[in-house]
C-alpha cells in the first residue's frame, strides 16, 4: 500500500507542478532510495521517444545498423544529461547550501517527465497514423517543451527555496544541457563509425 500511496502522491504533484500550484513540490520524498526509484520514470518514458525519432527521421529507408545507432545516440543522450544536469544542480546546491533538498528536486524532476510525455503523445500517435506530419506538430512539440522548462523552473523554485531568477537559470542550463549532450552523442557517434571504417 506504501508504494501506491508514493506512486499517487507523485502523480498528483506532477499535476499539481503541472499547473503551477506550490504544493506539488512537496508531494515528491526527499529520500534517496525514493530518487533512484523515479529514475524509471524516464527509462519508461524512452521508447515513446526512440519511436518519433526513428519515425521523424528525414530518410524514411532507414536500414537496421543506422537505425540501431539512432536508439543507441538517443539513449546515452538521456543518461548523459540526466547525469550531467544533476550534477549541476547538485554542485549549485551545495553551493546555495540548499543540499538537503536536492533527492527531492531529482524526484520531482524525474517524474516531471509525465506531463510533457501525456502532452506530446497524441501528437505522436496523430504523426504515426500519418494523420498530421512531422513539420505540421513540430511546433506543438516545441511549445510542449518550453511549457516544460516553465514548469521545471517553477518546481526548482519551490522544491529548492531559490528565487524564480535562479529556478528559470536551472531550466535554461537544463535545456542547453540536454541540446548539448545530444550534439556530443552524435559526434562521438560520427567519430565511431569514421574510425571503424
């Protein structure tokens, strides 16, 4: 019963964070078994991602090597900069000596993926049915994410105590963190399969 009662509490401060309500950020635990546990929120939410890129890429012949390196770049995208992103809050953290709120502000963003992800998938499952194509809900897409970043910051403010200034800081280098660990994937990528060749 314990873990039904984290998994709604969760949810409900998803909701709650999702529409800009304060009390969603104390509804996610501030323990660290409960951080690594949220980690599964992503890992869950990766295939929906996987699809639309494979689906989205401008080549529609794709053969199974390249496909497989797309899979492969865009899930060390997402283990690099949940890492990489972390650690920068974390380092502000304990800068701020605000570090006794940082398993809660991990939790409520692992989970804050949710939202977004209910968001964007009627998108995808309207692109995948061909009903719309990719660069009729692209812009959708993109507006999803900022709301995202908006929501993150908010969740930032409130979870760690910080000024909305500071929150929005975190939810841009979270968005330049997540661009850049994509554009080093696909270099390394690139660099792979140049000196394999």
């Amino acid at each position: 019963m314990a873990i039904n009662r984290i998994i709604k509490n969760n949810l409900l401060g998803c909701l709650e964070i999702a529409l800009f309500m304060p009390g969603g950020a104390k509804r996610f635990c501030a323990d660290r078994k409960g951080m690594f546990k949220s980690f599964l929120i992503p890992l869950l939410v990766l295939p929906l991602t996987l699809i639309t890129v494979i689906a989205a890429h401008p080549d529609p012949d794709l053969s199974t090597g390249t496909t497989k390196i797309l899979m492969a770049v865009y899930s060390l995208r997402t283990v690099v900069y949940l890492g990489a992103f972390l650690g920068f809050v974390y380092f502000m953290a304990k800068s701020m000596d605000r570090l006794e709120n940082f398993y809660r502000f991990a939790t409520a963003n692992n989970w804050l993926v949710l939202p977004a992800t209910i968001l964007i998938s009627p998108l995808v499952a309207l692109f995948l049915n061909g009903a719309y194509s990719w660069s009729e809900i692209y812009p959708l897409m993109v507006f999803i994410t900022l709301y995202s970043y908006a929501y993150t910051a908010f969740m930032a403010s409130y979870v760690m105590r910080i000024p909305m200034e500071l929150a929005c800081f975190i939810a841009i280098a979270g968005m330049a963190i997540n661009q850049t660990a994509l554009d080093a994937m696909k270099w390394l990528a690139v660099n792979t399969m140049y000196l394999i060749s």
